[in-house]
C-alpha cells in the first residue's frame, strides 16, 4: 500500500505571508505552488521552488482564477478559451522558473473554485487540460476522483491522479463540506491520520451522516492554512510510515 | 549590408486594443511580444504569438514593470532580486506560450521604463540577464548600443543586439528625446527612410542640434503606437529593400 | 413626453483608450462614469468627470466586478457582504472626485455582469442598494425596468429610474440578446431612432421573433463602444427633439 | 505636555492577515487605514473603520502607491499630475467608508514610499497635498517635521502635524536608518517608551552615532508589523500616562 501527500504551497504574495511552507513542505511528497494569479509572485514562486526541491519533494503547478482579492476561491465565469489561456499562462511561467533551479515539474492541480468547476463542468475541464497539454502532455493532472478533469485528461492522453481529503469533511453524495460551513475543516492530527487510513486502506471515507463511501486516492491533500498545518502534516506522514504504508510522489508510484 | 527591423506588439489587454498588430507584423523580420505585467494578457499573447508565426516573424520576449496603469513607462524602485524574479517570470510565460505554438523563443528585449533603467543601472541590467541566462541561455539580448545592458549580456555570455530607432530624435548624447517632448516621435515616413538609411549605411544618427553621431545597429524599431504606424512600417521595409539592403532576423544574420 | 439619454463612459484604463467620450458626452443627458475596478483610472476619472460638467450632463457611477482584465463582464461570484463593500467603495471614490471638481454625484448604474446579476438575483441586487444607500441615500438607481434592483431600491426607500436599450435586439422574454449573438448590437442610427421612439411613444419594444413587449423607461442608454456611437448618439438626440420628445437629465423629470 | 499615538493598520488584504489590528487600535489614539492601493480592499477598510470607532480612535487615510505587490514600499516615478488623482482617489473612498458607518475623517498620512518622497521632494509634496486639499481643506496632514510636505501643506493653508518614531532608529542628520539595515527597528517595549519619553519631554532623540537631536512632535507612531506590537503600544501608552502626559487625537490637541 502506498500513498502521496501533496500541499498547496506558494500563497504568500508580497509582504504577505500564508502557512509555513518550510515546515509543510518537509512532511510531503508534493507540492502545488501557485503561479501568481489567485496567489503567489515570482520571488515567492522562485524560493518555494527551492524549498520543495532541498525538500526533495515533486513540483506541480497549482494555477487558479486571476483573483488575488477572493484568493481564487470566487467562480469567475470566463469562456473555455480564456480558461485555457490562464493554465498553460500559469503552468509556462512556473515550469520556467522551476527549470531555471535545475528541476522539472511534474503535475498540475487547479486551485480553489477552478479545481471544483473543472470537476463537474465537463467544458471547463477540457479547457483545462487543453491548456496543459498545449504545454507539456507529460505532466499528470490532479484532481478529484471521478471528476470530469479526469475524464477531460483521459480524453487527451494526459495521465491523472486521484485525490482525496483527510482534513475534511464529505457529504453523503461524495462533495467536500463547503469551507465556510461549521465542521468542514477536520483539524485534529489523530482524527486526519484515522481518516487518511480508512481511505488508503479500506478505499473507504465516512460521511458527515455517518454513512461510508467508497474512494479512490493516489494522492491525499495536506492543507496548509490550518494553525496547526505542519504538525497535522507531521503526524500524518509518521502515522502512515508506521501503518507500512509507503509515501512517495506520484512519478515514483508504479 | 542588412538589418532586422523589429516591433513591440501584443500590447493590447482585454477588451482594449492597441496598434494594428496584424497589420505591423507583416512589416518587420522581429516581434517583441509584451508578457502580461506591463501590457497584454494570455489571450493576447497566445494570438499575437500566432499572428507573428503566420508573418515568419522571430519571436522575443518583451518584458516590463508590473504596472499596467502606467503601461512600464514608470520606473518602479524594485530590488534586483526583484527585477531579475519579475523577468525570468515573463520570459517563461510567454516561452511556454511560444511553445505551445510549436515555435521557439529567439529573444529579449526589456519594455519601456526597464530597458531605459537596465541601459544605464549596471546592477539592474545584470539582474535582468540573470533573469534570461537562468532560463535560456541562448535568447539574444536587445538593448541600445554600449549599453550596460550588453556589457551584463557580455558578462554572462549570452549574444546581444544593438537597436536603434528611426522613428525617435536623438540627442547629442545619443540618448533619445523623452517621449512626452516635442519633436520626440518622429512621424513622416520619408524622414523614417531617410534616419533608417543613415544608420545602416553611413553607421550615422543625426542629433537634434544637427551633430552627427556614430552608431551601430543591428535591429531598428518602429513603433506600432503612432496612428499610421504599419505604413510607415511598410515604406520602411520596402525603401530598405529597393536600396538594397537585406532586411532579416536577429538569427540570419551572420 | 421626456427621457434621459445615458451613456458608460470613463472606461478607458492608463494609455488604453475606449470610445470617445467626448463627443459621446454632448449628446446625453446623463453620463455613468466608471470608477477604477473594471475600468477607469483615478486620471481617467477626473478628466471624464470634467468632460461631463462641461456638457451639462449628470454624473452617475458606474461600479463594476474588480476585473479589469474582463472589463466586468464576467460574473464572479462575490458574496452579498463583498458586493455591498466594493460598491460602496466604488460609488465613495467616484463622489469625492465628482465633488473636488464642485459637482454632485446624481446616481448609480451597476455595470456589466454586476448590472446583469443585480437585475435577477434579489440578494446580490439588496447588496448593491446597501452599499449605495450606506453612501448617500439621495441617488437614484439606474437598472432595468421590474428587475430585482427595482425592487430591492424600492424596499429602502431609494428611487430608482427604469433604463431600455434602443441600440441592443430584446428577446421575446424581455432579457438583451447576449452580446456575443448576431444581431445583438444595433448600429444603423435610423433603426437605434426608431426604436427609442417607439420606446418613449408607445412605451413598447419589438422583439426578434415580432412580437411588441411593452416597456416602460425613464432613460434610454447609448452605447459607446460600437464604432459610430457618437453619431447614433447625435443623430438619435436631435431625432427625438425633433419628434417634439424632451431630452433630460432624470432630476429635471418630474 | 500632551501626544498623539498613531498606527498604521488595515493592512490586510483578502485572505492575508498583517499584524493584529483589534489589539493595536485600542492603544492608540488615532489610526491611518490603507485605501486599497498598497493594502486593504473594501471589506478589510470597512472592519478597520468598525474598530477604530469602536476603539475611539481619530480616523485618518493611508493613501500609497499602487503597488501591491512591493506594499507601496516602492517608489514608482509617477507625475505629480497622477499622484495628486490617486491620492484623491484614495483619500475619497475612505472617506465614503468612514461616512457609511456614521464617522467622519480627520487626517491623511501618505504611506511608505510616498510618504518619503513626499517628504523631500517638493513637487510631489504639493501634489499630495493638491488630492487631498481638492476633497477636503479640513484634513490635518500627517507627516515628518520640517519636511517638504509640511510646507506643501502650509502653503495650502491645511493644518499639519509632525510625526516622529520611537520604535525606528534615526540616522544623525534626522533621517530614519532604512528597514532593511540591522537595528533600524526597535522591538524592545522598555526602549521604545524611553525614546518616546525623551521625544514628548526633551522635543529630543538620541541618533545611531549617540548625538542628539531636537525634534518637535505631535504625534508618535506604533509600527503594527512587529511580532509584539500591540504589546509595544500597550505599554508605551500606559507608561506615558504614567509620567503624566496626556495621550490624546490630534484633533483634541490644543
């Protein structure tokens, strides 16, 4: 059994400062860094990059809406060409700037209120991936399970990558507990590692009625904006390790 | 006895237009294609990237300040780690951009008020040709003629390309006169012959008190921002040809 | 009979330049100025504002979606409390300038997307009217006739004035044909006459499909973007004087 | 002998928390709040109004150069023409905001780089003081003693009130030592009441090289951006009232 455990990384801009990436970024096997859109500029880009790479952690890109104000989390109804314009804007410019440090990056996972629109609009998600390939067809697609992002990157040949949450909350229907919503954000460390186990071993993750679901999971998202990231993200990777379950990035995955 | 002629395009942003880019591209041998943070956007970007391949045009990078209200015309104080993060950022963006084409990106020139900064600031230029070696280190630098620019282009080994302009009075210190000055743009398509045949032939600019300098060039600008732009681009291009001289890009030329 | 001939203007942006306000502005009787989010800069601003008294024209704001690069076309979805904090705003930095030129603000006119969401969604149309209605409760509302804004000015006690479209094709329900459909956009100035006299006269519209809705409006907008507007816009003034119609300011209404 | 204390807050942005404003606000008695153009968005401006009135404090404006990205820490060569619109602009919008929530504003203080240049340079100081003097001529002016914007206010006929720092380190000819030098900030709560006393009682402060300079104040900033600086501020203003000076707006000073 085996497991990768990505963070969202990069989200500081300026003087603004957004979780530990330091921290973070050692208790993963990826990393997502924003490209400067929702969040992000090029120096913090650039350092992130760095600190992924000491980490020897796998970089994806993490491209989102061009709204820094809402953080990418506010649907922007742009058309599928303007879409697919702003991902392969954002993956070029982060895959650049990866590459100007010796490394190469390896997936892509929209950010925010992209991520949850290209998972069920099936034109958006086209538009998506159509952005990526223009760019680079070897880089794997992360998403949601089942998604429409999935089927859009299987319709072109891309490779994708399910994931999974264990620091949040599911409805019945399979759909996170939306962020604002009490509950929606699990932030216990021995509850996030229960609910990382149940979903790589058992394939499985309980809803918020109790009722269990079933759900496949190459990769498990660690979020950073919780107080406590790094040490949920800690104890999760220790936890797992000590269960005999292999963590490693998606390319080192078979 | 040949020269390049080149041009800033894919300055238009969203709904706002600017320039005939269509028209002025078919003009010249090089574009310098803005990148988003002075002017352009991704949409932009990607259809003047098209605009240039179907004109044979080789493609720069023409990165500036991130200031859009002031169009990269005002210097902003940045760092240069700063400026070297802000055009290593830019130039991959568009590269990727260029790629997804099925081009290549052939060259940089800096925009507006950093190309006026970076000709003269030693520190600054070399923060912009890190930024362009880090990412690669085989894109021609355009800048004015013994500038510092070329020297930290000559410093870390990179080509770089002397421009002139035709279309600009020049002072007796061969710098140009400020744009907001009378007399600064020089709009008749003859005299723009006329200053483009001195500089290729004689090597020669004459000042605006009437002294002549030498200069050496190896790309002339034509501005596409003047209303008739694209026909003084044409006259340009044609006048060149029927007075023999070979009109080719930054590459072909030995 | 009487009516108001509105018009957007102040939207070009730093260098960008869209439509001429200029002579757009004589030909209206009341101008809704843009106020920097999704066009218009503080220079831009000012200039209109002056352009506006000059002419006589009453100043109104135009607040829009913070996305310049979308020109505020594109919903994006903000919450009530966001909603109602960027229009107050909007409408606060439009007033000041208005008053540093010793005028008065007169009303408000949503732009774009937020004009279009506001019209239907009675939430975001309540958000709008707070945010104004916090500002300064004696501006009057400019929207469609019946629309949520309507309704949710109504509820606080603002008046509002119901605006028709003489240059832009209604659809059978009474909505605008997309902008982006063929035949959305009328620019023949007798057909944009005949419609607003029909309009003001019969208090009726024709739809695609024949059929005569009726419609009652207090103001009739022109556009400043098709490429001849401000000869529509003159010709349609002059058309209606002649047709004996009273051309003003909605103030000077009774 | 009386006091003004000052914050700069509101400085958040979106989802970026900076510095802890709810605590700060209550050790001061007047605060500048960002308007949007280096910090602060609409909502962020309104909360911090919210809190300064519940706190008590005197509301002033914190206009900056738009430059998110650089926090208005950046000089951006702008015309004196486009600083004089953008502080209006700036200065306007706050103002609607403190107006919406039943306040009224009493000063304005540039921010950062402005505040700077506006200092020493008198072009740009008549410029600032040109924005705001257009909106209201009833606006105390912020800023350091003997600078160019004292005498750009002067010359307008506006009220100014001097700043001084007792938390920054200042060079011998009255300078502050840049931020980014080592020991240009002072985080030691015992130091900095000391410095404030000996400014408020001695119109003195003790330079890097130990001389001493005089110096006249009205007001002493709180920097916000310190680990501990509502710790700072709470105990700055409890030891000042402890030495018996009264710490009062500036409005309230004779």
């Amino acid at each position: 059994m085996r497991i990768d455990l990505n963070a969202d990384v990069g989200e500081s801009f300026g003087v603004y400062q957004l979780g530990d990436d330091r921290a973070l970024i050692r208790c993963v096997t990826s990393v997502n860094i924003a490209c400067g859109f929702h969040a992000g500029d090029p120096g913090v880009m650039r350092r992130t990059v760095r600190l992924a790479m000491e980490a020897g952690a796998a970089i994806g890109a993490h491209p989102g809406f061009p709204d820094l104000q809402g953080f990418g989390r506010r649907e922007l109804n742009m058309s599928p060409r303007e879409i697919e314009d702003v991902v392969l804007y954002q993956v070029a410019a982060l895959a650049g700037v990866v590459a100007a440090e010796g490394a190469r990056l390896r997936h892509v996972k929209p950010h925010g209120a992209l991520y949850n629109t290209a998972a069920k609009n099936s034109e958006i998600a086209r538009a998506v991936i159509a952005g990526i390939a223009a760019f680079d067809r070897s880089l794997a697609i992360v998403g949601p399970p089942d998604s429409q992002l999935a089927v859009a990157a299987a319709g072109a040949g891309l490779r994708s990558a399910a994931e999974a949450f264990a620091d949040r909350a599911y409805r019945p229907d399979g759909s996170l507990v939306p962020r604002h919503m009490p509950g929606a954000v699990i932030d216990e460390p021995v509850m996030v590692l229960e609910r990382a186990l149940e979903i790589v071993r058992r394939r499985e993750v309980t809803a918020t009625d109790g009722s269990v679901r079933s759900i496949h999971a190459d990769t498990i998202c660690v979020h950073g904006d919780t107080p406590n990231a790094s040490i949920i993200a800690a104890q999760l990777r220790r936890g797992l390790a000590e269960a005999g379950i292999r963590v490693a990035a998606l390319d080192e995955l078979p």
